[in-house]
C-alpha cells in the first residue's frame, strides 16, 4: 500500500537553477514505489534563479502542494535586493532568525499548526525534509514532534562547513548556532541522507553519535527522460566549449590564461574555439571573459531555463567544470546535480579541480579530464585532449559516456524509497 509522504523544502518552483531539480526527480519518481509526495513549501518566493516553466511539469499535476508563509521573509530578502538596504530593523530581523539557524526560519515559525492540519487531511505517514537552507529541519523536528510520525532528514548540502559560505561575523554567528543544532537534529531524525560520502564522514566526525543512526549517502543524478536527445543532437565545426550555471563565486583567470595559451600556440592557430558560459557571472569573471574575448568567441548567455540549458550542454564538445577554491578550499567534495547532468548529456567533463571526491569521480569513470585550478599548463594540456577526441562534427563515441543506471535520478529514488521503508518499518 502506498505511503504518503510530506516534503518539507523551501526551493520549489518557481524558483530554479540546479538545486530544485533533486526534489522535483523525487516527485516524479517516488510513486513508483509507493510514495505519493505532498509538498510543504514557501509562498511568494524569491530566488535570484526564478524558472516558471519548472511549475508546469505535468508530473507535478495532482501533487498537493501547499504554499504558505514567509511574507516577512521575503520582504527582507527584497530589501536586502533594494540600493538601501535592509536598514536597522531589517538587521534585527535577521539577528533574530539566527538562534534558529538562518533567516529561512522566518518562513516557517507561524505556519506550525498549519503543517500539523496538513498531516492530518492528507494522511501523511512519513516526513523528509531537505536542506539548504538547514533550518526547515528544526521545522520537521517540531512536526515529529506534534504529530508522532518518522521524520527523515536529507542535506543537500553540509551544516557548519558549506565551503561557499562566505567569511564574516553572521556567517560565523550562523555557523556556530548550526554547530549547536545539529546534534539535535541527528539525534531526533529517524534516518538521515547525505548527497556524498565526505560529508557523512565529516558529520559523523563531528557528531559521534551518528554511528548509531540509520544513514545513507544517496548521489544527485540526471533524468533520463531529459536526455533522450543527446544521442542526435550535431555539434559544429567550432571546438565549443560550454559551462552551465552560477560563475558568481569561482576564480576562472586560471583557465582563461590556459585557454588563451592552447588558441595561441602553434598547432591551434586556426581552430575556431568558442566559450559558453550559461548563466550568471560576477564582475570579476566578466572582466576575464572580456580580456580574452579579443582571440576568441566568448558568449553569454545570462539565466536561462533548465531545459535550455541542458540543450546546451547537448551541443557542447566538451562541459567545463569548475568548483571553488575559495573560502574553505572544500569545492572538489561537492557533487552537485550538474556535475550528473553534464554526465547525462554524454560529453567529456574538463574538470578544473582540486583533489577529492569529484576528482575521483571523474577520473574512476572515465568521464572526462582533471586538472589543478592553479596549473596553467596542465589546462592547456586538458584542453587540447578534450580538442583532440572531440574533432569534427560529433563527439568521438569512443569518449561518451554510458548511461550508467548508478547516475540517474530513477536510481537515486528507488534508493531513497528503499531507505524509507527501513527508517519506517516497511522495508
């Protein structure tokens, strides 16, 4: 009989970008086996990727979705947007939101009778809630709590030590209040998902006790529904090489100096190379892009919708793949859902990466090519190999990816479903 199952997330189309995509797969997949999803999300939300084409999916037809909430929240996050600022007040909002993790608990601190009304008109058996932003598990956990139900806890992304998170005083404030929480949250949550197996290690360094919990490491994935074209799509004669998503927090002058360095050398005087960036890009990046714009075809795309943006990777002879060596030097242990999509789209990966899991994925499956971030010759030398078994008009299949069933977002749900039925006793 099929369990019914509420999905406590505060992304959630309309908004877009990568990070909504793994809930959306559980939505479609999950009633395979034998979980109907009801979604518990936002009102009114506001995210600097928006796609609205995402509400339209025919699989979220029928789905209860209830979106209430977050009024105050979002009218902080637009004035933190404004010229002026939040000011006074909207500072002391945003302290206040803090003893509860993040800013994000201003959403979901007046709807908790709400939430218990939902449990009981929908009959829902089993809680998951997924994060960023971390503070809808204290939200599950209040829900547990209310109405007795098992509660699964999934992190998308690592509490206390997200290597994107910027140095600061909030920051540190908001890092240390989530060190505090999160043992609490382990110890209440019923089984608890992680995305790679560095960020369960490290969890399970950090709270010891995590050893006695049911856990699992479930990987983002692709869909392979959206990938069906891949096989037909034509690359041009121009050596295209593309990136997918935000470039606001990564350092690309590295690889722009080794991209110039293989169009200026002697072999590669007359290959046409064009570089796609699809997505948003800081100022910083835009500068780069501009230098090296002079010798070659540098386009910008700016946001685009998720589909387009894999037809793009599609049309690509070689995905660009570059992480942050930034802050907490960490980027190369996130396995985002775009590193699955560019597997997906069956094109070599050139990785510009630090040593860790994603390097190890890449080179353990033969997917692509790595190279340091700082290595301006070892670029060039990855560049080249990407040019030399991508000539000519269509990728060389003897470098295409299979479409190994491990990656895909089908896999990745039957995985979670199973996992659900040992943390709810089905299984």
């Amino acid at each position: 009989m099929a369990k019914n199952l509420l999905i406590v997330t505060y992304y959630f189309p309309p908004m877009g970008g990568v990070g909504v995509q793994r809930v959306l797969k559980l939505i479609k997949y999950l009633p395979r086996y034998g979980y109907n999803p009801v979604i518990l999300t936002v009102a009114g939300a506001t995210h600097n990727v928006m796609d609205s084409s995402l509400s339209e999916l025919s699989y979220l037809k029928g789905v209860p979705i209830y979106r209430i909430g977050g009024e105050r929240l979002m009218s902080y996050l637009n004035s933190r947007q404004k010229k002026g600022g939040v000011g006074l007040m909207g500072n002391l909002f945003a302290i206040k939101q803090l003893r509860f993790m993040d800013i994000y608990s201003a959403w979901w601190r007046d709807l908790l009778p709400e939430a218990q009304d939902i449990c009981e008109k929908e009959n829902i058996d089993i809680i998951y809630s997924t994060s960023p932003p971390h503070s809808v598990h204290i939200f599950a956990k209040k829900i547990k709590e209310m109405t007795g139900l098992k509660w699964v806890m999934e992190l998308r992304d690592s509490m206390t030590e997200w290597p994107l998170r910027k140095p600061g005083l909030i920051t540190s404030i908001q890092s240390f209040v989530e060190s505090c929480y999160e043992p609490r949250l382990y110890e209440s949550a019923d089984g608890i998902i992680f995305v790679t197996k560095y960020q369960r290690k490290h969890a399970v360094q950090r709270c010891p006790q995590l050893v006695e919990k049911q856990t699992e490491v479930v990987l983002n994935g692709y869909d392979e529904d959206e990938m069906r074209c891949s096989e037909s799509q034509k690359v041009t004669d121009v050596f295209r090489i593309v990136y997918t998503g935000s470039l606001q927090d990564f350092d690309i002058s590295v690889f722009c100096d080794a991209l110039v360095c293989f169009s200026e050398s002697k072999a590669n005087k007359n290959v046409d190379i064009e570089l796609c960036i699809v997505g948003d890009i800081n100022s910083e990046a835009q500068a780069h892009l501009d230098r090296i714009g002079i010798t070659i075809n540098v386009v910008l795309t700016g946001v685009v919708s998720h589909s387009e943006a894999l037809d793009y990777q599609q049309k690509a002879h070689c995905l660009l793949l570059i992480q942050t060596t930034n802050y907490k030097q960490r980027g190369s242990e996130i396995l985002t859902g775009k590193v699955f999509e560019y597997i997906g789209a069956k094109r070599p990966i050139l990785a510009v990466i630090k040593k860790g899991e994603l390097r190890n994925l890449i080179i353990d499956n033969d997917i692509g090519i790595v190279s340091d971030p700082f290595d301006i010759e070892g670029i060039c030398k990855a560049i080249e190999w990407c040019y030399r078994v991508s000539i000519g008009r269509e990728v060389e299949p003897s470098y295409r990816v299979s479409h190994d069933k491990k990656f895909t977002r089908l896999y990745q749900a039957e995985k979670t479903a199973k996992f659900m039925d040992i943390v709810g006793g089905g299984g």
